[in-house]
C-alpha cells in the first residue's frame, strides 16, 4: 500500500480514486465495513482506493488538553488499512489553519484537488469543515459541484451501543479487553520501545519487559492481563501488569510484560503487548512474599487462558 503525508504529495499522475475519509482510530470493525465498501466500490469501478485520515487528532487541536487515548498509531493504522485490501493511504496534517477550512474549501483541498475522487465513501454521522458545518447531505451537495458521487454507510453496533472508538477506548479504559477485541475483531495492542526499569522482577524472578508506551494511548486499567508480546511479529505468551506497582510505593504508570518461558535480552526493541482478558486488580501487598505467590497464580491463569483462547473455534 501507498502512502503519503499532506495530499500536495499524492503522487503525480493519480488518477480518478474511490475516497473515504476519518479518523478510523482502532480500525474497528465499523470502520472495516466502511473501508471494505470502499474497496468494493473501487474495484467495481477499476479505480484506486484511498483512505484519508489526519494527525495529529483533530481534537487536540481545536480543543487543546482534550486528546482523547489513541487505540493504534499512525504506522498501525497503515498496516491496518492494508490489510483490507486499500490501495493507498493519505495522512493529511491537522492544524488551526486547516481547521477553519469551510466545507466547501476542505472537500476541495482534501478530496478533490489532489485525490480527484470520483467516490467518497463515509459513515452516515460524518461532519466536516469548520466548527463542523458540513454534514452528509452536505457532501453530496458538493459532490454535484465538484463531480463526485457521495456513499454514506451505517453505524454497526455492539450491542446496545453504537460501534465507535469511543466505546472501545470506554472498554480499555475499565479493563475490558474481551469487549474491546470483540469490537475491534482482534485484541487490543500497544506499542513501545523497551526501557529499563527498576530490575525488581529480576529479582523477584519474573523479569519484564517495560515497555515505554507513546504520550496518548490508550492503556487498560491498571491490573493484571493474560495477554501476548509481539517481537518481530512473533507473539509470545506473557502475563502483564499494568500500574505503579504499589507494594513498593510506586509513582510512575507502567506497561511490564512477563514473558513465559522467555529468556532473551530484548531492552532497545520495539516490541507490540496485546491483551487478551483481565486476571485481577492491581493490589498493594504487606509482604513481599504474598506479591509472589499472587504472581505465581497470574502465571498459572495466563498459560491456562492462553491455552483455552489458542484452541476456540474462532481464534
């Protein structure tokens, strides 16, 4: 899959494309139904598809402070998107200037001048331009003006609730991961570099990885998980404790992954932790003795809900 950052960077020569257009942070499985109308659309018309999506979060701009938890990086979302058959993938530069585009200059800055959409592809709640003015009527509107065709796609649901990202960050948020991967159609992941930490689970015997996660995303709830580290896109089983460890009166807010049966060097890497199902809360222990005894038990979980999840059906 292409990609680029800034549509005055589409590559020269595009040509007429199927578009559609958002955030698509998680790449849900509302988003997948979107996107994969997308791809239909496009392959049905012999054109290119394209998803366009913007960074930083619009949010953090228009509302600075207001950043909301980030389910996948830019880089993800990319490896995401090509996964569902996109053939390309634009990243337009969200800033104060481009937030005060009207709808009718940012369906011409962000649609047609560059991408040349034949197709717009999007969901039936889009909004667009400033202070969102545009809506999907509006789009077709200009759609007539600028010569595209506008297709809106309707809100799937989990549940009694609307398929969003921010239902799935609600769901990450209260340690949820079985309703989170449920609504992403996979487990939820985060990404980091390696870093040293205190060495005391070397010390305790169940050496982490403490992974430094980016400014933004979208962490569970502090607790203990069953979960996978992904090393060179390996996954490897570990048990994982998110929090400040507060039997040795922590402070600071951390990713560790215990990797079962695991004794390799991996600090500098950049390695991914998903998390399958939440084994406990995070608790303060009197003794050091009774943290490892309940290690021992979250050890013991994981390998047997590993073991369960890698022999369901539907894994």
């Amino acid at each position: 899959m292409k990609s680029w950052r800034g549509a005055e960077r589409t590559p020269s020569g595009w040509g007429r494309s199927v578009v559609t257009i958002g955030m698509y942070d998680g790449v849900h499985r509302g988003h997948q139904h979107l996107l994969e109308t997308a791809v239909r659309r496009a392959h049905a018309a012999g054109l290119s598809s394209v998803a366009v999506t913007f960074d930083p979060h619009p949010s953090e701009v228009v509302r600075p402070g207001s950043h909301p938890p980030i389910l996948t990086s830019v880089n993800r979302k990319a490896e995401l998107l090509a996964g569902l058959g996109l053939d390309a993938l634009c990243v337009l530069p969200f800033t104060a200037e481009f937030s005060r585009l009207l709808p009718d200059e940012f369906v011409h800055s962000a649609l047609v001048a560059h991408l040349h959409a034949a197709t717009v592809v999007v969901g039936e709640n889009f909004r667009f331009g400033h202070r969102a003015q545009g809506s999907v009527e509006t789009l077709r509107e200009l759609g007539e003006r600028f010569g595209f065709q506008t297709d809106s796609v309707g809100i799937q649901r989990a549940g009694e609730f609307p398929l969003s990202s921010t239902y799935i960050r609600a769901c990450v948020a209260a340690g949820d991961m079985i309703a989170a991967a449920a609504a992403l159609g996979r487990l939820h992941r985060v990404e980091g570099i390696v870093v040293r930490g205190d060495r005391r689970g070397r010390e305790l015997g169940y050496p982490t990885a403490n992974v430094e996660c980016p400014v933004h995303t979208a962490i569970p709830a502090d607790g203990v998980y069953a979960g996978r580290l992904i090393r060179d896109g390996k996954p490897l089983p570990a048990a994982i404790s998110v929090g400040t460890n507060p039997t040795f009166s922590g402070e600071q807010r951390r990713v560790e992954a215990f990797v079962l049966d695991f004794a390799e060097d991996v600090y500098g890497e950049h390695v991914a932790v998903e998390f399958v199902s939440r084994l406990r809360r995070m608790e303060r222990f009197d003794k050091v003795k009774d943290l490892i005894k309940a290690m021992d038990g979250d050890v013991a979980r994981t390998r047997q809900i590993l073991a369960e999840t890698e022999h369901r059906p539907d894994n």
